[in-house]
C-alpha cells in the first residue's frame, strides 16, 4: 500500500557519522527512510513564502489608501494596487 502511494525512489549515500545519527533517531523499530522523510516534511513545513513580491498582500499588510483620506471604491481597486 505504501509503495503505491510513493512516486519517487532514490539513493542516498551517507557517511558513517550521518547514517549513525539517522538510525539513532529511527530507533529500534524504526526506518532511516522514515526519518528521512519526517525531516524532509519538516523543513518543507517551516519555510515562510516570500510575500514581497505580491502586491495584495503587500496592500493588505500596510495602510491600505482608504486609510489616508482617499476613499477607496471597486472602480480604483487596480489603480490602488497596481498603481
């Protein structure tokens, strides 16, 4: 069941100290794979995006017009946001 789900098989080599470590942390029951995957999500899990490059969320995070004493409207929505 397992393998049906898994797309990708790789080979991985190690040094003595790296697969000492990996089977340490797996434990007597478990898999260097399994940590290997655990650490990959984990990593995967704690990357922050990068919002600079998003401009409605640049707009939503600072001041947005309607606040400076131009009223904001649907019709001048892109202009504010794109400029």
């Amino acid at each position: 069941m397992l393998y049906s789900v898994m797309r990708h098989r790789t080979q991985l080599y190690l040094d003595p100290d790296q697969f000492r470590w990996l089977k340490r942390r797996a434990g007597p029951r478990g898999s260097v794979a399994g940590v290997v995957r655990e650490l990959i999500d984990d990593a995967r899990s704690q990357q922050t995006r990068d919002w600079s490059g998003d401009t409605l969320i640049r707009f939503l995070g600072e001041e947005p017009p309607a606040d400076s004493g131009a009223p904001s409207t649907v019709q001048t929505l892109d202009r504010e946001l794109y400029g």
